[in-house]
C-alpha cells in the first residue's frame, strides 16, 4: 500500500459507514459535523454495526481500534486543499445552511475531486450526462446556488446504496446497516481522479476484519463504474419505494411500499429505468426490479425522506420532482409519480405553514 490518502466527509451520520470503510483500509478521514457531534466523535470514535452473513446480530466496527486516523470538526475550522478527496454526505438541503454552504463553496474552489453520496445528485453532476438540462432542474433544488461554484469535471456521484440508520437511544456516533449493499460510484471526467477511487475500491475489498476467532470479509464495498448512468440506478429505488413511504395521512414502511402492490411498484419502477435508458445508460447500468423487490423485504421502516416529513421538515431531497422533471424533458410523464410528487408537496408545504 502507498501513502494514505486524507478525505474529509461532510455529513457524520451517513457519511460515518463510508468513514468506517476507509478507516478500515487505512487511510486519514475527517468527519465535518455539528460541535456536539465533533466532540463525542473526537473522544469515543464511531461505532458501525453491520450484519454479517452467516453471523447473528450485527458485528460492530469500533474506529478506536483500527487502522486509519480519525478526526471530526465544525465546518469553520476545514481547509479543504488540504484534502486528497472530499465526500458529501449530507442530505441536499443542508448545504444551504449557514457555515455548511461557506465550505461547500470553499471545497468547489479548492478544485480537490468531490464524491457525492447522497441520493439527489448535485446539480453540476446532471451536466456530465448528456441528454439532461440540468439548468432547466434548478427548481427542483433547496437552493440551487450553492453548486454555482462547481467544476462538474471535479464532481462525481456515488450511489448510497447501503440503507443505514442511527438507532434510536443509541448515542449520535453509532450507525446500524441494515441493509449492506455496495457503494457504486461513477469514474471521475480526469484519470488521475478516477485513480483515487480505484485504490480506495481494491485497499477495501482487501480488508479482513479481525473477529477474535479468525479473519473475515466485511459487506458494503465501493464499486468504480466507468459509465456516469450507474449512480442513477438509484432512482427506481426511491421513487418506486421511497418516496412511496408517503401516504395521504402518515407514512408507510418501504417494504409495504413496494409489496403492498407490486404490479404498481414494478410498472413506476421500471417506467425510471426507461428514463435512465432514453438518457443513454445501458441495461446493465440498472438493477433489475426482482433483486429491488427483494432487497426491500428487509426495509422494515419508512425512508429518511418520508420520516423527515412526518417529522416536520420543510425541506427534504425531491429526487421524486427531479425524475418528473428529466421526464418531461423527454416528453415523459407517469400518473403514479405525478401523484407521490403531489403527496409530497403537500406535505411540505403543511409543514411549512406550520414552521
């Protein structure tokens, strides 16, 4: 292994199950988070548990006792030239928040490579793919400036497969997996970029996890796709289960989602692969809907967006209003989203009234 690359990850909830992979692979990681958060973090690490095949329960990854150096911080206090790699890890609408945005835009100038892991793709992302007026989707943002600053070149997206959640009465540096899928990012537009990610890939699909009684493989590796439609494949996924968490009068669990009427759940979810595929991704770019479906029986709750929602939030990524909208750039259009689209702004706009 050469020298260990520095990355700083803004988003500690999520962004701690990435964290614990590059950590486990050796590397320096610098979580950006709220002060409360950076203090814990900095004293008492994170914890990830993730359930392991062939094992009961989950296996609990302790980053005080792995390689790799970890650290947390306020936003103010990062300069990001100092970064091999930066990944975000944020839910979109944090990033127009006061400090958060400051950073963002210090991270695009800096012109260090920046992965994105969220669902909704930043905005300059939509402009490697071909076939997508990305400005025509500003709307569809919390606040579309923040990405003004952004190089697409320097930008990718990585598909947040793995469903995680911080347990409830658990302290705020504990993660659960539970469902321990693969990242999938796409190249970077620059070789030597791309390069990063490829020995990240191959140092975390060599790790062995030392469990007292031998060494093991450990699930939720990163997969580097040369194709920029890969990430998208995530869109079935959320606009089929997701954002169908959302219900009139409350929300469902994803699995009910997609299980309570799978006819209607597999016809919205392919009608998006179609999309992708007018896009110009290739079939194998997507995930059949049999292995969706399947993957979902274990998605016991509601989704983070559809949980935020029934808490109140004003804002929540609209990955629904951005696939309505590619859409329609297409002359595309589907009753079944143009409903959970509507559900949705509904729902914001009570909690708005009520914020």
């Amino acid at each position: 292994m050469g020298t260990t690359y520095k990355i700083m990850i803004m988003g500690a909830s999520y962004g701690s199950l990435l964290a614990s992979k590059l950590l486990l692979a050796g590397n320096e990681v610098k979580l950006v988070c709220l002060p409360a958060e950076a203090e814990l973090i900095n004293k008492e690490g994170i914890r990830v548990r993730l359930p392991v095949k062939g094992k009961a329960g989950f296996l609990e990854i302790d980053s005080l006792t792995i390689p790799g150096r970890l650290s947390a911080d306020g936003p103010a206090a990062i300069a990001p030239a100092d970064y091999d790699l930066v990944a975000l890890a944020m839910q979109e609408p944090q990033y127009r928040l006061s400090g958060v945005r400051e950073l963002l835009d210090a991270v695009a100038r800096s012109r260090v490579p920046c992965m994105s892991i969220m669902n909704m793709p930043p905005l300059p992302y939509l402009k490697r793919i071909p076939g997508i007026s990305a400005d025509a989707c500003r709307a569809c943002y919390a606040d579309a400036t923040v990405w003004d600053s952004f190089d697409p070149k320097l930008l990718t997206l990585c598909s947040p497969d793995p469903q995680a959640v911080r347990p409830p009465g658990d302290k705020v540096n504990v993660l659960q997996v539970n469902l321990p899928t693969n990242f999938k990012a796409a190249r970077f537009d620059s070789d030597a970029h791309t390069a990063i990610l490829r020995r990240l890939e191959s140092e975390i699909e060599a790790v062995r996890f030392d469990t007292g009684d031998g060494r093991i493989e450990l699930p939720v590796k990163l997969k580097v796709h040369d194709s920029v439609f890969v990430p998208l494949a995530k869109w079935s996924m959320l606009v089929a289960g997701n954002y169908r968490c959302v219900q009139k009068d409350g929300m469902r669990p994803i699995k009910e989602a997609v299980h309570g009427d799978i006819e209607a759940s597999r016809a919205v979810y392919e009608w998006v692969a179609k999309l992708c595929i007018s896009l110009g991704a290739a079939e194998k770019d997507l995930v059949p809907f049999e292995k969706y479906a399947n993957a979902a029986l274990s998605l016991a709750s509601p989704s983070s967006a559809a949980r935020a929602l029934a808490a109140g939030s004003p804002a929540i990524e609209r990955v629904d209003l951005l696939v309505k909208t590619i859409a329609a750039q297409k002359g595309m259009q589907n009753d079944e989203v143009d409903r959970t689209v509507a559900l949705v702004d509904s729902w914001l706009e009570a909690n708005r009234r009520k914020a």
